[in-house]
C-alpha cells in the first residue's frame, strides 16, 4: 500500500526537514502539507491519509490535538508521529499519546528521526491491521445492516439502533450516551460498542454509579493512593486506571450528585484526572466513556436535577433503546432465543411451544422488558421439568401464569396495549410517590434500616438514591448517618 502522509507544521523551514523525513522513508509516498490547522482538517476531511505528522502548537486556533483527534475519527487506522517544541506542556503530550501517537521528538529534528519515526508508525499500523483481521471472524456484524447477533430482533426500530450502535462504536473521540426503560439491554448495547470499536482488545469496565455514595465516588472513580485515607492500605487505580486503552461504563447517571456531576464533567472535558492522597501531575485517561440512564435528562435538566453542560456534553453520540412493548415481531423471536439459550441452562429439551405462548407475550406490556421476558422463559422451563403429562411442551397457562409472576412491583397485572403501559407506568409513579412520603416520615422518626426495607419493599440502593435526592433538595436533614461500627444497623 503507498504511503498517503499530511505534514502539519506552521513553520516552512520546519515542516520541510518533516517531509525530507518522509521521502527518506518511501521515496514514493504522496506527500500533502498544512501551514494551519484549519488547512489540515479540511485536507483530512477529502483524503485517504494513513500517515499524520504534526506540530502540537500551532500558534492561534486549531491546535495539534484537535488535528489528531479529527484524523482518528475520520480515519481510525492512520498513523501518527509528534514533532513539537519547548512550548508543549506535558499534558498535551500525555494526550497526543493518548490519542495514538507512536512516536513524540523535538525541535530541531533531524530528517533522519523523522524517517525512523515513520517507519515505525506504519509499522505498528501494519501490525494493528493485522491483529484486527485476526479478530474480525469472533466480529458477529453487518456493517450495512448493523447486524449485531446478541440483540435479537428485526423490527425496523432495532435495525436503526444496531445501526447506531456500530457507526458510534468507531468513533472513539466521542462519549456515547445508552437511554432506555430499565431492562431494555442497556448493558448489552454497551457490550456491542466495545466489540466493534478500536478498543474491542482493551477492557470494558462497567459502574453501577447509584451504588457509589458521594464519598466514596472519588475513590472508586479516579482511584487512591495508599494513605490517602483510612483503611487506604494499598493502591486503587480506581474504574478509569482499570478502563485504560479501553471503555468505561457508567450506568445509572441520574444518579449523581449535581457536585459529582460536576467532577465527571471535568473529566470528561479534559480526560484528566488525579487519585485521592495522590501530589504532583496530573494523570491523563485514554479511556472511552459510554453513559446509561432510564430517566428522561431532559426533563432532569429543566427540574434542576442534572446539570446542563453535562447533558450537552454526553448527548453526543445517543442510542435509545425501544421498550419491549413496541418492538412487535420481536417478541416472538425472543422468546424462541431464550426457550433456545435457557433451555440448555435448566436442562430441558423442548418439544413444542403452544401458540397460545407466543400471542400472550405479544399482547403483554411488558414493564420490564427483555429482563423481564427473560425471567418468564426461565421460569415456565423450569415448570416443563416438573410436568407429568405432555413432557417437553411449554404451555400457554403456565407461561401466563409466570408472565404475572414476574411482573415488576407496581406494574399492571393485565395484558394490554399502549394504554395498559402508561396506566402500569402512572401506577408506579403513584406508589413510588407514596413510599418516599413514607421513606422521609421514617426518616424522620429515625426507625431502623431493617424497619424501613420491611416497610418499603426496594433495594437499599433505591432507598439511599432517593434519601440523597431529599436531601438535596432540603425535604430531610441528617443524610447520610454513620453505621455503628459493630453493627449494620444506622447510628441515630
């Protein structure tokens, strides 16, 4: 393949040692040169360079970073070398390695290393393509249908978000933001980014931020060194240290703090960080963020609860994820996956499925989504393997029967249409309303944890998120109280 190069430098005199470095390494590569950053965006934007070399100061306006972080989303595979002066600050060259460069030398530079530094570039390139062809097989996609086999469905709604899924995978500059009712695959969708994204051979680390209280944020985040704190005895690289080269999931964003929100929104801006006790530089994060929340940010920003810059700065790149309810056919296909998957889970070999199975599922709303779906197949298996007559057979009662079972706290009983959904949705939000009414007046009345989750049938996290929002909001004081050191009971 011939050598396609973009030297980018302000200084004639410099960037013609930066071709001569060039030609010496391919006397016949085709060689396009920018006095400005702005000449170098609109040159990548019309070419098929797979070399950039270029100054990372470049006087005013667009910066050596920006060009950089332009050719790697526009052409993911190019190789880069940084030829920069005294003026670079260590940050920026934190970040240009960041951002893929192999090689950093600075002025004056000698035509000789620049050639050295080429060679190298296209070399490492080479073998990069190498090791993705290696793993494009494992790759179970379309590129033009967006064929992703671990979500399930056909349905033009999931054609256009498996589409969505792998144009956002490959633009690794940019945070990508997951929304969806709870169930709806969130986590999944997340999974499918990091394959078929750059950094499918880096590692994916996902966060439960609702399970992270204010205090601890930091320190699960960005990490802590030893001593920084009590019962710090040794070194936590925290979820970005351990996200490095690859992604980082942060699920459940709605619940930040509007402070905490403010610290990720730093990060995410500069891709700088330091961990806790820790002195001295900051730590640059060559890690991509994917966010996930089922709230509607939206409305959270006009009600004050989430910041606006932050959802500017998220809601970038967005995939929304259907409700099971509206994916029609799709249905249909899931439960015939699950009865497949499952099947051989529980250890049962199904002979037939009643008609009656699939037209309940199709009619069902589905509060739950595919977890919830999910759920029902497992259980209407595990009934097959107790079943004396017609062994084998998954029937209609039994399927229905589990389908209630399984439905969410709150939710309809009923089968039902559009209209069942936003009455089991309008009956959720009228029971939560009525267990934070409850929540705060315990509270209030300092009753015991075991009390409360007696009282109030949700998960601790659910129960912490919402006291910290009333808290916030100033409806209780006191929030949190400390646990008695031998015991798990609040200390009032």
């Amino acid at each position: 393949m011939r050598t396609r190069a973009l030297v980018v430098d302000d200084s004639d005199m410099d960037r013609s040692v930066m071709v001569e470095g060039v030609r010496l390494a391919y006397s016949e590569a085709e060689i396009a040169e920018a006095g400005s950053g702005a000449d170098a965006l609109e040159l990548i934007q019309g070419n098929a360079f797979n070399l950039l070399i270029t100054d990372l100061v470049l006087g005013e306006g667009i910066d050596g970073l920006k060009i950089i972080e332009h050719a790697r989303d526009v052409l993911p595979r190019i190789g880069v070398v940084v030829v920069t002066g005294q003026r670079a600050t260590q940050p920026d060259v934190q970040k240009a390695r960041g951002l893929g460069a192999r090689h950093l030398l600075f002025k004056p530079v000698q035509p000789d290393l620049v050639r050295r530094a080429c060679r190298d570039a296209m070399r490492y390139r080479s073998l990069a393509e190498k090791a993705r062809e290696a793993v494009a097989p494992r790759m179970t996609v379309n590129p033009e249908l967006g064929d992703i086999a671990e979500i399930v469905g056909d349905s033009p709604l999931v054609k256009a978000m498996k589409a969505d899924i792998y144009r956002f995978a490959r633009m690794d500059s940019y945070p990508v933001l997951v929304t969806g009712e709870t169930g709806t695959g969130k986590e999944l969708v997340a999974k499918a980014i990091h394959r078929f994204s750059p950094r499918a051979r880096g590692p994916l680390i996902p966060v439960n931020l609702a399970e992270i209280d204010r205090e601890r944020f930091e320190s699960e985040i960005f990490g802590h060194v030893r001593g920084a704190f009590t019962g710090a005895d040794r070194d936590n690289p925290g979820a970005v240290g351990r996200a490095e080269k690859g992604i980082l999931f942060l699920d459940e964003i709605e619940a930040l703090s509007l402070a905490l929100q403010g610290k990720l929104l730093r990060f995410l801006e500069s891709r700088e960080f330091q961990r806790m006790g820790e002195k001295g530089q900051l730590r640059y994060a060559d890690v991509r963020i994917v966010l996930a929340t089922n709230r509607n940010l939206d409305e959270m920003v006009l009600e004050g609860e989430f910041r606006e810059d932050l959802y500017f700065r998220v809601n970038v790149c967005s995939i929304a994820l259907p409700p099971l309810r509206v994916r029609g056919a799709d249905i249909a296909e899931l439960v015939k996956h699950f009865i497949q998957v499952l099947s051989g889970e529980v250890g049962v070999k199904v002979e037939r499925v009643e008609d009656g199975v699939y037209e309940a599922a199709a009619k069902h709303g589905w509060p739950g989504n595919v977890r919830q779906l999910r759920t029902t197949v497992l259980r209407a298996l595990m009934d097959v393997t107790k079943a004396n007559a017609d062994p084998g057979v998954v029937k209609a009662e039994v399927f229905v029967s589990h389908m209630h079972a399984s439905q969410p706290l709150g939710g309809s009983m009923g089968l039902g249409s559009e209209d069942t959904a936003v009455d089991e949705r309008v009956g959720q939000l009228i029971e939560d309303a009525a267990a934070k009414d409850l929540l705060a007046q315990l509270w209030y009345e300092k009753v015991s944890w075991k009390e409360i989750c007696r009282r109030i049938p949700r998960n601790r996290i659910t129960l912490h998120t919402w006291l910290r929002r009333m808290s916030e909001a100033g409806k209780i004081t006191g929030y949190p109280r400390r646990l008695h050191p031998r015991s798990r009971e609040m200390e009032w």
